[in-house]
C-alpha cells in the first residue's frame, strides 16, 4: 500500500487497475486542505468479487465519520476490518479509537471530520 495526498498526483488519472481509497483530509492552513488516499495493491484474485462492495463500505464510513454518524461507523468498522489483505487495518483501528472517542461528545456545527493540523515539514 502507498499513501498519496492530493496536491502529489491527480487521483482520477491513476489507471483503474489500482484501489484508491480516501483515507482523512488534514487541515494545513485555515483556509487549505490535504486529502490523504491509499493506493492498494497485492489484492488477492479471489477477493475482486467483494472489492465494490468493500469499497462502498469503506466510502460510507468516511462519509459517515464526517457527519458524526458513530453508531454506523463503529459497526461499519469492525466489519471490515481484515479486509484488503489488512493493509489498512491500522488505519480502520486508529478510526475507530476516534470514533470511540467522539460518541458520548456533543457534535459541533462545524464538524467535518478533518484533522486540524498537519505538520509542516521543513524545507
């Protein structure tokens, strides 16, 4: 699996022979965003019947996330975790402990999800 943000690659001109999957946006200033993606390979032939259907889920989950939905997504989760080979079952754990963490909290009108800040690296 690889990790690539927006601003590196458009995402729509990868080939359809990879998995794309959004993963979290980072806010890096107030007014600009990251969005992360994972780029998933090593897929097993035997799993291409499913791959929609994961990807659906795995699309509703951050879907969800970002509207504060965490009874799906906590369902939602330990349903697919193990799934891709588990090359993304640390992020889905990572997800989850976030998700865990939320529900008993009050959602705030500008909840969207993102992450707030995002490290800026040196030059």
């Amino acid at each position: 699996m690889n990790i690539i943000f927006d601003d590196a690659i458009d995402i729509a001109s990868l080939p359809n022979s990879y998995t794309v999957l959004e993963l979290d946006t980072f806010r890096v200033t107030p007014s600009s965003t990251r969005t992360a993606y994972a780029v998933l390979d090593g897929l097993a032939l035997s799993d291409l019947a499913t791959l929609d259907a994961w990807k659906n889920i795995h699309n509703d989950i951050i879907r969800y996330y970002r509207q504060g939905q965490w009874n799906y997504c906590e369902r939602a989760l330990e349903g697919i975790m193990g799934k891709w080979n588990g090359q993304l079952d640390t992020f889905y754990i990572d997800l989850l402990a976030r998700v865990q963490a939320q529900k008993n909290t009050v959602v705030d009108s500008d909840w969207n999800g993102w992450i707030r800040e995002l490290a800026q690296q040196p030059a």
